[in-house]
C-alpha cells in the first residue's frame, strides 16, 4: 500500500497500521514512517473518540506485536493507558507464522501437516457443538438415504465451513499448550519431519532458537477468562436439527482481509 503513494506523498510512509473492532468494522487506519513509529496519537485520537461516544472502553485487544514486554508494561498496553481493564493478546494466526519461519521451505511436504497440527496445539473444539453438529450431519445424509457412516467416515463429510460456522473453539491452556508443541517440534525435529527424500521440515538451530523465543508468548494467546469471544447470528436447521451459528471475535481477521481490500483498492 504504501508503495502506491505518489507526488508529495511518495517515500513519505513506509508501514500501514489498522485498528478494528469485534464488529469486523476498521475505526482508524494510518500511515507512519516506521513500525510501531508515531502511534500515540493515534492511541490518543481512539480513545477520545470512545470517550466523547459514551462507549464502554474494550476489553481485549489482538496485536501482532508488542503483546508482552519482560520489562513490565507492554508498548500497547502503555499506549492505551486510560483503558485500564484493557486485555492485550496475541493474534494466534501471528503467533503460528513466527514457527514458519523455522522450516527449511513452505513447499515441504509436510509443511502443510505441521501447520495443521501446530493448530490443533492451540484450539480444541467445543465437544457439545461438534456432537450436535455430527448428529445433524447424520440425520442429513440419512435424508439423503446415504445409510449410517462410520464416526471416521461421518468427520470427513463435514467440512472446515461447517466446523468453523457450527462449533466454537476455545485455548487450551498454558501448560497444555506448551507440552503440547514441544512435543511437536521435537517429532518434527528429527526422523519423523524427513520426507521420502531424507529432507527436513524443520531447519534445527532456528526452530529451537523459535521454540526458545515463543515460549513466554503462549499465555499471550489464551482466551481471556469468562469472556464470550463467539456471537451467536441465528440458527440453521440441518438433519431435522437445529444448529446455532456463530461469528468469532478472536483475533485480528478481519483486518487482515481490510489490508488486502486496501491494496486491490488503491491503484
């Protein structure tokens, strides 16, 4: 984006920063010289804004940095200063790219799997939604006179659409979390992250090097205690049951598709 700037603007910014709320909505979107460069007074105008609106203040707020600081209180954390309730986390699709950069290419075979399962390390699934949402899909098949599936044969006729829409996931847990990626790295990090020719996923030093810096991060992730992160927008009857669907508040998403809209937009 700010490679399109031209004339008197041109080689004036050099990185676009976007703030968005749970709505999917962008309430500011500016342009600095530098990452994280002149932000207070966007922090500043925000603020105001949610003071002259007689809003109540956020309370949780997704970065892709400065989530944490070993040395007391975070940048944004500071930044925001009057919200004193104010939550900050770590986006978790931020958090998972970081381990990505550890790998000797994307194109590995097994990239795609350790993704999956670095995924799985974070998030479980609600196990009341997914009953119901098996239930349902079993009663749909039924309809369509398709006979019982197996529970195996039955998951893999549910897609990621109707998971994500359906079902609500939640974090494991710090301690959960952080056993299991280990446990990850160190599979991958060895024998069984080798594909047919011998090549490994993981490069060793800077995937140990990774695990060793984002360790401090995984409580940075977790959800929030007693905070509702899921809004429930209807319900959607499948097999002769009736499913909930759900909109997700977690994370900066939206914003990441504002950024790609902002680049087709801009000639």
């Amino acid at each position: 984006v700010t490679k399109k700037l031209a004339g008197a603007a041109a080689n004036t910014a050099a990185w676009s920063t976007n703030v968005g709320n749970e709505h999917g909505q962008v309430l500011v979107s500016v342009l600095t010289a530098a990452e994280g460069h002149g932000l207070w007074p966007m922090a500043a105008g925000l603020m105001k804004r949610y003071r002259q609106a007689g809003v109540p203040p956020p309370a949780i707020m997704y970065v892709d940095r400065d989530c944490c600081s070993p040395y007391g209180q975070s940048q944004v954390k500071a930044m925001f200063s009057e919200w004193n309730e104010l939550q900050v986390r770590l986006d978790i699709w931020h958090f998972m790219r970081r381990f990505a950069a550890g790998v000797t290419t994307e194109a590995h075979p097994l990239y795609g799997i350790f993704m999956a399962r670095l995924s799985r390390c974070i998030f479980e699934w609600d196990a009341e939604d997914v009953a119901a949402l098996r239930l349902a899909k079993q009663g749909e098949l039924l309809a369509r006179q398709m006979g019982l599936l197996s529970e195996k044969a039955l998951c893999a006729r549910i897609s990621r659409r109707e998971l994500a829409l359906h079902c609500r996931r939640r974090t494991r847990g710090v301690e959960e979390t952080t056993r299991l990626i280990k446990a990850l790295i160190d599979q991958f990090d060895s024998e069984g992250g080798k594909d047919t020719l011998g090549v490994p996923l993981l490069d060793h030093e800077r995937i140990q090097q990774i695990w060793k810096d984002q360790q401090r991060h995984i409580a940075c992730i977790q959800d929030p205690e007693g905070f509702p992160l899921y809004i429930k927008t209807g319900t959607l009857k499948k097999g002769s049951v009736e499913l909930c669907c759900y909109r997700c508040a977690r994370g900066s998403t939206s914003l990441e598709s504002f950024h790609l809209h902002l680049n087709r937009f801009i000639p």
